[in-house]
C-alpha cells in the first residue's frame, strides 16, 4: 500500500471547493443534534437522495445511524457562526439558532439557502467514516446565496462583489490564462490587461462583459487583486480566469518573461503579474489589498 502523509491528503481534498451544510436530526428522546460537514452531494433524482458521510469517531455515530431520517441544511453567507457553533463541542447548539420540525420531523434551521429533510434510505460503511443516505421527502430552496468553504477558510463571492459595489470611480481587469500564458492587449504605450470601468450596472455585468470582449470562454474565479490607485483617482480588481481551449479576439496569450513583462505600461499591473509569475511557479496563490505602491498579500491557507 502507499504510504502518504495524512494532513497532506486531507490538504488535497480541502482544494475543492463545497459548500457547507448542518446536518440535523433527533434523538429517540426528541433532542435536536447535528453537526457541520461539507461531506455532502446530490445521488438521484428519481427516487430523490442525497448523502452525507460522518466520522466513525464522531459522538453523533450512535444516534445519526440509529435515526429514522436526517436534514440537512445548506447555509447562507451570513451563517458563519451557525457552521462555526455546530463544528464546536457546543453543550446545546441549538440555543442560538431558530429552527423548527421539517415535513419529516427532521431540524430545518431558518436563514439556510435550502434544506432536504430526509427519512433514511441506507447506511454504507466506508473506511473510517459511514455514509448516511437519505430519501428527500421535504425541501425548500430560495435566493440567499450559499456560503463556501475551500482551503480551510469560508468563501463568501457574493458577499465580495456586493462589498465591491461601485461607490467612485472602479476599473474591473481579469488575469485570464491558458497553458501558462496570460492575455494581454496591445495598448497605444505597451501591454495591459482586458479591463473595463464599471457602471451603473456593477461589478459582476462588468466582469462579464470584459471576458466576453476577450472572445474566451472563460470562469471567472477568485478575487486575485484588489487596490487603489490614487494617481488615477480608482479602485482597481483583478479576477483570475481559467480559459478553455480557442483563440482570443481581443489580445494574445503571452508568456510572462522579464522582456514582456517591461511593455506592460502600468507599474502596478507590472506587479502583479510578476507576482503571478512567481506564485504560479510555486503553486501558492494569493489576494493583494492595498494601493498602486504597497499593500499586503493573504495567502489562500490550506487545512482546517
């Protein structure tokens, strides 16, 4: 068998990006328990089932695996705290979250994204864990964005981009690569980045309109730059975006040399991309905040 380092595994599949659910269910005295994961996927729709997978060691085993169903609730951005509560070994977790029974007697706890009340369909044990399946007999879905979890830290997009709403002038630039290339357009004095100002109709019509000017398919990703430039009187944020196969229409994909990297006109820009060169090397990437001169970079961690 091969020998691997446990933590750098569970670092591996932390790079997946999930969401994060509660899942909940009752005591055969009624009480309220659940816990945090974001060991949680769709199986099927017809008949309809999902599953979560819980820690043979957890203290939860006895009463998840001996329940007649469980819920689970998939949070919000603004429900941190609720995630933070049930990860912890809180005495009542429930004191400090509103909720009430689901169509199948199952914990639905309110402000969630959506939740899938579940009576329970099979239970598979798998290595050091068990998988709970569940047959979907209730569920509620609407417009609150759900909260995210990659690296060992919580992903909020739609929280950024309302935060990022334009309040002065914003100029909205994407780092779009493909095959360790980057796209650049040829400006009047040099090299820039596909960039756009945006409107009245805010970041995220803005951020769409630049990539499709590209001529890329390309997805947006994260947040790779964030500052303000007082010289031009502007906040300025970079998105990185993974691009598919294909030739641009705007620009040329262009490899991050020293030689290239002097032609990009803008000092700051120039920067950045160096920054990207390096942290593409190493495969650690990071968010700068700060102005055109100086700021600071948080790395993306890894591990819980």
């Amino acid at each position: 068998m091969t020998q691997y380092d446990p933590r750098e595994l569970r670092n591996a599949f932390g790079t997946f990006m999930t969401g994060v659910t509660v899942v909940t269910a009752k005591t055969a005295d009624g009480t309220p328990i659940g816990f945090t994961a974001n060991s949680f996927s769709s199986v099927s729709l017809d008949p309809p089932l999902v599953l979560v997978c819980l820690a043979n060691s957890s203290s939860n085993y006895q009463a998840f695996t001996s329940a007649d169903g469980f819920a689970v609730n998939i949070l919000s951005e603004a429900q941190k705290h609720v995630s933070n509560t049930f990860a912890r070994p809180v005495e009542d977790r429930f004191a400090t979250v509103d909720w009430r029974d689901g169509p199948n007697g199952g914990p639905v706890i309110d402000g969630v994204s959506a939740w899938f009340d579940c009576s329970m369909f099979k239970t598979v044990e798998a290595g050091d864990h068990i998988i709970l399946i569940g047959k979907v007999e209730g569920f509620e879905a609407n417009a609150a964005p759900g909260l995210g979890y990659a690296r060992g830290a919580y992903v909020t997009p739609a929280a950024e981009l309302a935060a990022l709403e334009p309040h002065h002038d914003m100029i909205v630039s994407v780092l779009v690569q493909l095959d360790g290339k980057v796209l650049l357009v040829e400006a009047k004095d040099g090299l820039v980045l596909p960039e756009g100002r945006v409107g009245k109709d805010g970041v995220s019509q803005t951020l769409q309109a630049v990539v499709s000017s590209t001529g890329m398919t390309a997805e947006p990703g994260f947040i790779y730059s964030v500052y303000e430039d007082s010289d031009r009187k502007s906040q300025h944020i970079t998105f990185q975006c993974a691009a598919e196969d294909g030739q641009p229409t705007l620009g040329a994909f262009t490899d991050l040399s020293d030689e290239n990297l002097q032609r990009v006109t803008d000092p700051a820009t120039r920067t950045m991309l160096h920054r990207f060169r390096e942290e593409s090397r190493i495969g650690n990437f990071g968010i700068y905040y700060g102005n055109q001169q100086s700021g600071h970079v948080r790395t993306i961690t890894a591990g819980r």
